[in-house]
C-alpha cells in the first residue's frame, strides 16, 4: 500500500450532517412555500363559505338553533375582521364590527331566554358580514387564510374576547 493510499485509509470520514430524506427535503419545503402562496381552491372556498352560511341560516330558520351555530357564524365574522386588518377590505372594518355586535346580543339573548336568535338589525349586519367573508376568501392566499384562522385561536385562548355583562330586567 503506498504512503498517499494509507494516509486515506486511517483519516475519518467527514460527517456533513446530510438531511437522510436528500433532495426530498427541499421539494417538501418548495411545495409548502407554493402551497401557503396559492390562493384558496374551489373546494376550500366552497367549504370556508358554507361554513358560517349553513349555520347562520341554521340560526334564522331552525326550530332550536345551537351554540355551535352560533359560535360557527361567530368565527367566520371574526377571521373576516381579522383578514381586513391584514388588509383584505379594511375599508370594510366596521361591517365585521356590527356583526360581531349583533352575535353579541344574540349571545346575551340566549343567557336570558336560553334561545340562539338574532334581532332584524343583528340579521342584516351579520348578512354583509358573511357577504363580505366570501368576497374576502376569494383574494386571500392560502397562508393568509391560515395566519388568520391562528390568530383568532390565540385571541379566543388569550382571552382578548367582548366582555359581556349581562343587565338585569
């Protein structure tokens, strides 16, 4: 064996921290980037739609409409305003604010009669609200969408929520 050869043999290997999924990694990553970039499909615009729409005319039309579909109609009110403070229809701030007020009395509503029902005023802010909301998810991105959906969780769990004093009668 010559000098250069053994001199090969006995040096350690180099250990380049090599990702084990190679070249998967990264397409992996090229995908999420694309993917948060995109906007909504038809499929995710269908569902976000239908999502406060089934329960808001669960909440004008059913014989005992339910706390979940109050809170149905509540987050997809409350992501609109959100996604308007990212600058998706900012202009149209105070519509989420009027329909987060009505779910509001519809809420204290409840905690006297024990019954999920709108007022005609609540009815018609929450209408342009979701109208609205549609028009919105038809511009968002993907990644928008998602950050906006995240942070009215963290909003809910921080407790940055209406506070509601129910007066007596």
């Amino acid at each position: 064996m010559s000098k250069n050869s053994r001199a090969k043999h006995h040096t350690q290997r180099r250990n380049w921290h090599s990702n084990p999924t190679g070249g998967l990694w990264v397409l992996q990553q090229q995908y999420a980037r694309n993917v948060q970039a995109s906007p909504l499909s038809d499929e995710e615009l269908l569902k976000t739609r239908m999502y406060g729409r089934q329960a808001f005319e669960a909440l004008l039309s059913n014989a005992v409409p339910t706390a979940d579909d109050w809170a149905n109609v509540t987050n997809s009110v409350n992501t609109a305003l959100l996604l308007a403070e990212d600058g998706y229809g900012i202009e149209h701030q105070d519509v989420f604010i009027r329909g987060q007020e009505a779910l509001v009395r519809a809420y204290i509503r409840n905690q006297k009669t024990g019954k999920w029902r709108l007022d005609g005023e609540g009815i018609q802010a929450v209408r342009d609200a979701l109208y609205l909301h549609d028009q919105q998810c038809e511009l968002v991105s993907n990644g928008d969408y998602n950050k906006a959906l995240q942070a009215v969780e963290a909003r809910i769990e921080n407790d940055n929520v209406f506070e509601i004093e129910v007066i007596a009668a």
